[in-house]
C-alpha cells in the first residue's frame, strides 16, 4: 500500500508512562487507555487521571464498556481524553445524552462486534451502523467476545465488504504482523489500525521492538 494511503495507528490498552513516550515518539497517531475494571489492561490500575492528563497528544482516546454517562464525563475531562470509545451495548439515547454533555471537539467511535459470519450478525452489524451513523465520528469493527475485546482473535475481516461503510473506521480484533495484508482484501480501508493484544509481552506491557517492525512493515 502507497505510504501517503497507510491506514493511521492506535496502539490500544497502554499502560506504562515509558511505553506511551517512546510511542509517541514513534508518532502513533492513537494511545488506547482501557477504563473497564474487568480488563486486565485497566489502565486505572497503574496510571492516574492526572498522569494520563499530562501525556502531551491529540489522540488520546479512553475505551468505556457500558459506563455511566456521569463517569465518562468525569473521566473525559480529568485525563484530557480525545476521543471516546464505546464498546458495550451504549443505545442511541445514550449516545444522544453524551453528547450533550461533552465538548464538541471529542470525537466518538461505536464498537461494533463481530461474531458468526451468519445472518443474525449482518442484521445486527447494519442495525448498529444505521443507528449510530448520525450520532457518531467513527466506527471500530473487532471481534466479538466476552471479554469486550483484546482477545487476539480475528474476525472475518472480508464480511466488511457487504456493507456500505459511511464513516472512516477503526480495525480492529488479533490484528497481527502474519495478517495485515488481509486488509488489501477490503473494498473501503480502513482509517485506522488497532492494535493490542498480539504486540505484548503480557497484559499491558507492550513488545516496542515488534511494534517498530510493524511500523516500518509495508502493507
């Protein structure tokens, strides 16, 4: 893929202050920071709001799995976050009801999971898009789990073609070095690559080394 058309980079589930630094300096265009007591990448668990307020970026973005409104406002505000995203079951009228209580310039992204190839998941992968269209900045697609994430499996990435995407997307779900170039398979690209859980040495703590392979890798 031309270098000018590469897709942007997040770096999703951060939490070391020296990791997030030498990614800046690697300018990774998105810092992912996990606020779901559940994951074993919460990033509350090792940083605070104020040192993630401090981290000097424009793409920092806070992941949120079916939160109160009130809490990802607090959140939002005290770390300085960039964008949000939701990747529980958040409806329309929470959408609707967030952004009201946000600044205009944080911008929104709507997980959408994947599961089955099947029926039953294109109708709700359609329903999620027609839905939210209006209400949100980006789409992300990952693999749908449980866990709500960070999982390394894969999904099918090609039933994305069966859909008219109208919003720049986030890919994401065991995004790895072997599978990348799948993307050339997709009819819209996406925006973004997210990765997470396949550039680790364990939960959270982040294999630099692979992630600057990844970076300087053409796909």
């Amino acid at each position: 893929m031309n270098k000018n058309l590469r897709p942007k980079l997040k770096v999703c589930g951060l939490t070391q202050l020296n990791q997030i630094h030498e990614l800046i300096s690697l300018k990774t265009d998105f810092l992912g920071f996990i606020f779901y007591e559940k994951s074993p990448r919460y990033v509350l668990n090792h940083l605070s709001l104020e040192d993630i307020s401090q981290i000097n970026h424009l793409g920092k973005t806070g992941v949120f799995v079916n939160e109160t409104i009130d809490k990802v406002t607090d959140i939002v505000e005290k770390a300085g976050l960039n964008m949000i995203q939701l990747h529980g079951d958040e409806n329309e009228d929470f959408m609707i009801s967030l952004k009201q209580n946000l600044k205009l310039e944080i911008k929104i992204i709507k997980a959408v999971r994947i599961g089955n190839n099947d029926q039953e998941t294109k109708e709700k992968i359609e329903k999620t898009i027609s839905s939210h269209v209006s209400l949100v900045d980006y789409f992300l697609f990952d693999t749908d789990s449980k866990a709500f994430g960070g999982t390394g499996k894969q999904f099918d990435w090609t039933l994305l073609n069966e859909f008219e995407i109208p919003l720049p997307y986030f890919l994401s779900g065991g995004i790895s070095e072997e599978n990348i170039e799948g993307i050339s398979l997709l009819n819209k690209k996406p925006f973004v690559i997210d990765i997470n859980s396949k550039f680790e040495l364990e939960s959270g703590i982040k294999d630099l080394e692979k992630i600057r392979k990844f970076i300087s890798k053409p796909f």
